[in-house]
C-alpha cells in the first residue's frame, strides 16, 4: 500500500471535485483519519507535510498524541463521553462532534480552566439514523442558540455523517440538505458564531460531499487502506 500516492491522488480528486462545486475557489482541509494505524504509518503521512489528522477514539488520540511531532493539528471526529472531555481538551483543535447540551457544558467547563475557548462542529442526523449520534435538523438552530451563550465553547460548524449506501450519488440530497441548513445559520448570524466549516464525506462518498459544498472531508481508508 503506497500511502504517499493515494494520500496524492485524494488532494488531486478533491481539486477536481471542487471544479464541480457552486464555489470552486474555497479551500478543502483533508483531514486523514488514523483510527487503527500504527505510528509507522502515519509517519507516512507526516512525510508529505500533511499535519492535520483525525480521531475517533479519545484513547487512541491519547496513545498517539506523545508519539507524533508537535506540528501535527488533532481533531477528535468520534462521539465524546462527557468523562473523557478532560482527557483530550489540551490535545485537539476541532471537536467535531458536540450534539448536546450537557456536553457542551463539560466542555466549557474544562476550557474555563485553559482560558481559551474550544473550537467545535455541531454533529447533525439529517438521516435520522438510529445507529448514529447528532442532532435532527429542526433542532440544530435551537441548540446552537442555547450553546452560544456558553462562552468556552465556539460553534464553527456543522459536521454529519453519510448514511451507508450503495453508490455515493444516493446521499448527494443529504449533502445539499446539510448545505443549505449551513447557510441558513450563516445568514441568521447568532452571537459568537461562526459557520466556517462543513465537515462532510469520507472514503465513500468524498467527491460528491465536495461537489455539494463541504469544505473539511475525513478520509483513512483511502489513505490506508481497508480497515480488517
């Protein structure tokens, strides 16, 4: 498996993807998801400059964190157990999956003591999926009023998760929901809001999520390889 080149090939198919989009001069941030991978293989990655990586599990990004150089920007994009917000609150970036309110109170609880606010993605069901976490979409715009008034925590963005299907085009409508719902919170201008990223598509589904406005994808099999 040559990382190297499909990491290459990924930012080649997000280039040309973006050339299919309403706004073909944004910027993509890639962010490769190292679930599961050894540090031998993520150095692979750290080799072409690429510093943005993402994780599911709070003890992975634990393990990993001391083992990766300084430069490398962390974004934790697996659901968050209250308990363990302290554990990874110094460590990342991005959370990309706030989706209620008593965990945006921890988070804003924990960051009153780093004197600096989390940056962090509201996670939205638009499939109303019983197997995943996030909001429905009636309750984003609620939910994002309330956590506004917490004043460590800064609302960034949407991020949601495809459903599994058979051909990417058959989530492109979830895709152009989600994008549409990211600029009707743009216009409404809540306080202290800023609708900077869509976090959506992954191995699957990337080039559609692009071509529909996302402008943050997390890919690792692609990268890696199959999961086994």
């Amino acid at each position: 498996m040559d990382i190297v080149a499909n990491l290459r090939n990924i930012k080649t198919e997000i280039d040309a993807s973006l050339l299919k989009s309403p706004n073909p001069e944004r910027k993509v941030t890639l962010i490769v998801v190292t679930k599961n991978k050894k540090i031998e293989e993520i150095n692979e990655v750290l080799k072409e400059e690429h510093f943005i990586l993402g994780e599911n599990r709070v003890q992975e990004l634990k393990d990993k964190y001391d083992q990766l150089p300084p430069e490398v920007s962390w974004h934790l994009i697996g659901h968050l157990q209250r308990n363990k917000v302290k554990y990874i609150i110094d460590k990342v970036k991005l959370i990309h999956s706030l989706e209620n309110y008593s965990l945006a109170v921890e988070i804003n609880k924990r960051m009153t003591l780093e004197k600096k606010p989390m940056e962090c993605l509201v996670q939205v069901n638009p499939a109303r999926e019983e197997s995943k976490y996030g909001l429905e979409m009636h309750e984003v715009i609620p939910f994002i009023r309330e956590v506004a008034h917490l004043p460590w925590v800064k609302i960034k963005g949407l991020m949601t998760i495809a459903p599994e299907v058979n051909t990417p085009e058959e989530v492109r409508p979830i895709f152009k929901e989600m994008f549409n719902l990211f600029n009707d919170i743009k216009k409404t201008q809540i306080f202290d809001v800023d609708m900077d990223y869509l976090s959506m598509g992954m191995t699957n589904d990337y080039k559609v999520a692009v071509e529909e406005g996302s402008n943050m994808v997390r890919i690792g099999s692609a990268v890696f390889g199959p999961r086994y």
